[in-house]
C-alpha cells in the first residue's frame, strides 16, 4: 500500500523543478520568441541556460519574470527597461520576505 504525504506539495515547489523550452515559455507567457530575443540581447533577461541538445530552457522564475515584464509593457505601456526593473524589484521583495519569514518575523497578516 503506497503511503500518501499529509500534505500535498504546494505547486509552486513543482513548478520550480520543471523546464520550458521556448515554445512553451512563449506560450505561457503570450509572446512571441522574438520578443525574448530581444530583450535577453539587450540584457533584460538573463541568458537562458542551453539543455542537452543546446536548446534554451527555462526555470519558473524566468517564467515569472517574462509574465511580469509583458504585463507592465502591455498594460501601463512601459518602456522594456521599466518593466524589468519592476520584475527585478518583485524578485527581491520576494526574497526579503521569505527571508525574513526564515528568522521567524514575518507574521500571516504582513506583505500580502
């Protein structure tokens, strides 16, 4: 009899262990792969690492830094540069909270 965990693993722990190529990177996040190209030329992103056949892969956090950048091109008409500083901002108020939730001083009600 298999044993089931008490609690199932959050998606977001799942996500972080999966691989997009860039056909499904542009599809989740609704561009186009020229759009990538371009902005990981102009430094915008960070050069994605090539898989076993030197195909770009890439991780959940580039995921939700290409779907942060295309919402605030699209939606406030942001400039490319704009858009990745906001996404570069979101990554590290993420990391300070789970920082600080790690030395045990972020409480249920701060951040969200």
């Amino acid at each position: 009899m298999t044993r089931r965990p008490s609690r199932p693993l959050p998606v977001e722990a799942l996500l972080e262990e999966l691989w997009l190529d860039m056909d499904a990177l542009c599809r989740a996040a609704g561009v186009d792969a020229g759009w990538v190209r371009e902005r990981t030329t102009a430094g915008l992103l960070p050069a994605p690492p090539l898989g076993a056949h030197d195909e770009l892969r890439f991780d959940a956090a580039m995921l939700r830094r290409v779907r942060t950048m295309v919402h605030f091109e699209r939606d406030f008409d942001a400039v490319p540069e704009l858009a990745a500083l906001v996404a570069d901002m979101e990554a590290e108020i993420e990391r300070l909270r789970r920082r600080l939730q790690a030395l045990g001083g972020l409480d249920a009600d701060f951040g969200r």
